[in-house]
C-alpha cells in the first residue's frame, strides 16, 4: 500500500501535469523539461519513499546498494508512475508502485 503523503504527492503530480521528475527539473505534457526548483519537495517525497523501501527490501544501506536514481516519469500507457534507476552497467525501470508495495522488482536487480 502506497503511505497518504505518496499517494498525494502523485496526485498533486498528476493533477499538474507532470511526466518526467528528476532533481532540480521536471516536465509537463506541454512543456519541454525546465530545470526548476518547483516540484523539488515532490521529488524529495518520492525519492525519500524509493530509497527507505529499497533499503528495507535489499537489506542494505542506499550507499551499499550502488544505484543511482536518474528520474521519475509516467509511461504513455496510463499504468502510472516508474522509477528509473542505473548502475554501472545497468539501466533498471521499475514501476513506481511495484517498487513500493512488493519486492518482486528485488530480483531484477544486479547486486555485487
């Protein structure tokens, strides 16, 4: 189950306009990415979510983990919000929801 403060913070997204989320940028159906301060408390809530939900699924700390966190972004599907994270050598995209309401997704990912 997706906590209220996430729930609402894709709402508030999706009620906006917003497709893609990245730290410091973001863009909207209509526009072109901007690179903007607006939606930071948005982004810190979803990555805040992402990351602590990772960290108790993987057993390990974000730093052990080794992925970064490129962007948040909707699919042109109507199937909602994914996650885009990347290693050295991986891109991985998981659905935004499936990351934070099971662990399937944990066994996609390459851990050393």
């Amino acid at each position: 189950m997706i906590n209220k403060k996430v729930r609402k913070t894709l709402d508030e997204l999706d009620n906006n306009g917003v497709v893609y989320l990245e730290y410091l940028g973001y863009s909207t159906s209509e526009e072109d990415e901007e690179q903007s301060e607006k939606y930071q408390d948005e982004y810190e809530t979803l990555l805040e979510a992402v990351v602590s939900k990772m960290e108790k699924d993987l057993d390990k700390s974000w730093s052990e983990i080794w992925l970064t966190l490129d962007y948040f972004g909707t699919d042109n599907n109507g199937k909602g919000w994914y996650v885009k994270l990347r290693d050295d050598n991986n891109d991985y995209y998981f659905g935004l929801t499936d990351v934070l309401t099971s662990t399937d997704y944990v066994k996609n990912i390459e851990l050393d």
